[in-house]
C-alpha cells in the first residue's frame, strides 16, 4: 500500500512538472507571435508609397500647365518626370507590385505606367502653346492621380482591418498568455503544497522514528531500573526472612526488630519505586487532573521542609521569603507541593550532610519563583540537556540510590501548573532548582 501511494504520488509530481513546461513554453511562443505581429508595418509603408506617387504626378501635371501656358517659365519637368517614374517604380515591381494586385490596381497601373513612360519624348519637346499636348498629358495625369487615390484608400481600408485583426490576435495571445500564466501559478502551487505535504510526511516520521528510539531508549533504562532498583531490595528482603528463619528461637528480640525495621525501610522503597514509575505513566497519559485553589506559601514551604526532616531530621534546611513575596497565590498546592518535595529531596540526597539546603522564594515578572540550592555534586555539563528525560541519572549520581524518574515528574508538573522547571548546575559545586509558577491562574487554564 505503501509503495503504491509512493508511485502515485511519484507519477503526479512528473505529470504536473510536464503541465509545467507546456505552459511555460507555450506562454513563450505566444510571447514572440505577439512581439512579432507588433513588427509588421507593410500597410504603412505602402500608404506612404501611393501617396508619395500622387503627389509627384500632381506636380508634374502643374509643370505641364506652366510650361505651355506661361511665357519663360523655367519649372523643370524633366526632373518631376524622373521623380514621378521612380515612385511609379515603386509600385509595380516586387512585395509592392503584389500589393498592389491585392487592391485590384495592379493592371490599371501598369497600363498607367507604361502610358506615362511613353510621353518621355512629348514632355521633352513641349513648348509654349503646344495646349493640345498638354492636355492630353493632363488627362493622362489625373486618370493616374484619381486611381492612385482609390488605391491609397484602398490600402488604408486595408491597413485598418489589418491593423483591428492583429490587434484581436495580439488580445487573444495576451489573454492566452495570462491563462498560462494562472495555470503556472496553480501548478506551481500545487507543487509547492504536494513538496511540503512530503516534507512533512518525512517530517512525521523521523519523528515517530525518534520516539521509537526514544521509547527503545526508556525500555532498556526501565528493564535496567528494574534489574537494579528492584532486584536489590528484594535480595535484602529475602536474606532477613531467611536469617529469621533459620535462627528461629535462638534469635533475640533486638536482632528480630533490626531484621524487621530492615524490611520495612526496604518495603518503603519499593513503594515509592513503584509509585514513580505509576506517576510517570500516569502523566505521559495525561491522568494528572490539577485543583486549582488559594495555596499560601509559608505554609506551603513548611510542609514541605517538615516532609524532608521525618526522612533526614539531621539536616539543615533554611527558608528565605523575599519581601516582595504576596502572602498566597493561585495554584495546585498538592502538586506544587510535590514538585518542590522533589527538588528538597535530591538536593539533601545529593548534597554532603553538613551542608545546608536552601529554599528561597522570589517575585519577579509576574511569576512566584521557589529556588532550591544546594551544595552537592553537581550535574556535568555534557548532561544536563537530558536531565528530565525518563529514569535517566548523571554519571556523578551513580553512587547514590535512586530512580531517576523525580525530575522528570517534576518538570511535567511544572508546566501543568503553567511554568517551568530550571536549574544551574556545575559539577563538584551545587545546583539551584528553580520552579517558576505564575502569579495568577490563567482563566484558560481555569
């Protein structure tokens, strides 16, 4: 199933990516027909042809009038004549002749032409009062002159219907063009959508791949917690009840009760061992539930220091309540109260006997801050990014007996609360645990 969505989603980015440069190419093509249809300029300069050869016949016909009607008239027809059959010329040879022939002029203009060209010798010897020659030449002139300007209309009616039809194409191209364009736009987003689409499949699953890693991880951390946590109490247990038995009578009470509180202290860690563990799997599955309600912070730091003197009444712990402090603030005082039960308790466990551990409470930036420092061994700084992970220890805790799940507790339950758990540590020297809580209880947290 797999490999087909595979292909399917191989063969769509190909067709589309083929949709892709059709477009594009076709919108190019488009592009030069257009840019070429702008270039083409053959109605004008025919326009300007015709128009320049009625002109030179028109004054020709003027010379003719002047020279046989006005005495000493110095006009000089030979030089209107040349003029007039070099535009002529023009007309009726090559692309100009053809087009001609498409305004239904071509044979009368040849006719006109050779006419013209066979009054060379008439024009040369006109002189004055030769009226009957010049009129001829006349009606001659004009017949060309009127036909030259049924042509250069022609050619203009022509030129417009030439001019409105290149202007449809070039509208159809442009519009031909923008809707290439559109689907270029489309295809590429959709290719952009179909790319991120996969990015983030790949995405989702290194993800899963590294929480499988992750689990695999916990898995083996949790088989050795077992194998060590469990296993030794369990061997402490079972050599008492065998030394009890096999004494029997002959043992006294003294040694029965050491044997006995043994057992219990024993007992008493593997509940706590196993409450951990229950707590650990009660929070990734979300079956935490907070009670929000007034939680005063003397009483709230009492409690937790009187919890930690029944464990280790041998211990100094000081509490120090900043000025700025309010009297009680909005939380889960039981889960607080576990967080900070937490953070007390490694920081006695970690820290020399002698040593005072220290609970400071501070206000700052909307925030209750409960810090607690001690001054014990210290997390190594190449470690510290995974100490909240799962049953995870530092390499300077080995030696000393726990589960390696309470900071891991503890900072889920700090963003239950809506804060955060930090700490500063340096190897050898202390650490400083700080839970950060909000002043107030959000009202979407409510």
């Amino acid at each position: 199933m797999k490999r087909g969505s595979d292909l399917f989603a191989y063969v769509t980015v190909g067709v589309t990516i083929l949709a892709f440069a059709v477009l594009l190419v076709f919108a190019l093509i488009r592009l030069l027909d257009t840019e070429a249809e702008i270039r083409r300029s053959q109605g004008d300069n025919m326009l300007w042809s015709i128009s320049q050869a009625q002109s030179a016949a028109l004054l020709l016909d003027v010379a003719v009038s002047q020279k046989s009607s006005i005495p000493d008239s110095e006009v000089d027809i030979a030089r209107r004549y040349d003029v007039l059959l070099s535009r002529l010329a023009l007309l009726t040879e090559g692309p100009q002749a053809r087009y001609m022939e498409e305004l239904g002029m071509g044979a009368s203009l040849a006719r006109q032409d050779s006419a013209i060209r066979a009054l060379e010798t008439e024009l040369h010897t006109l002189a004055l009062g030769d009226a009957t020659v010049a009129l001829s030449i006349h009606e001659l002139l004009e017949t060309l002159s009127r036909d030259l300007g049924r042509a250069a209309n022609r050619s203009m009616v022509k030129h417009w219907d030439a001019t409105g039809a290149r202007l449809d194409r070039q509208q159809a191209a442009i519009i031909q063009v923008i809707v290439s364009i559109l689907g270029i736009i489309a295809l590429g987003i959709f290719l952009s959508v179909m790319m991120l689409r996969t990015m983030a499949e790949r995405q989702r699953i290194r993800m899963s791949l590294s929480r499988e890693r992750e689990s695999a991880e916990l898995y083996r951390s949790f088989v050795g917690l077992v194998s060590h946590q469990f296993r030794t109490p369990l061997a402490v247990i079972d050599s008492s009840m065998q030394r009890i038995l096999r004494s029997g009578d002959a043992m006294d009470q003294a040694e029965i009760q050491r044997r006995a509180l043994q057992v219990r202290s024993e007992v008493r860690d593997l509940t706590r061992l196993i409450e951990a563990t229950l707590e650990v799997i009660r929070l990734d599955t979300g079956q935490v539930a907070m009670k929000p309600r007034n939680c005063d912070i003397a009483a709230l730091l009492e409690r937790v220091k009187a919890r930690q003197l029944t464990e280790t009444p041998d211990r100094a712990i000081d509490i120090v309540i900043g000025d700025e402090v309010p009297p009680s603030f909005v939380s889960d005082p039981f889960l607080a109260e576990q967080v900070l039960t937490n953070l007390v308790s490694n920081a006695v466990k970690y820290s020399p006997e002698t040593e005072t551990v220290l609970i400071g409470v501070r206000a700052e930036n909307r925030q209750i801050c409960f810090s607690v420092q001690d001054q014990g061994i210290g997390i190594p700084a190449e470690e510290q990014d995974k100490l909240f992970g799962h049953f995870f220890r530092a390499s300077t805790a080995q030696e000393v007996p726990g589960t390696g799940v309470g900071l891991s507790i503890s900072a889920q339950l700090a963003e239950l609360l809506g804060g955060r758990l930090d700490f500063v540590s340096t190897a050898g020297i202390g650490s400083t645990f700080t839970l950060r809580l909000p002043d107030e209880w959000p009202a979407s947290r409510a």
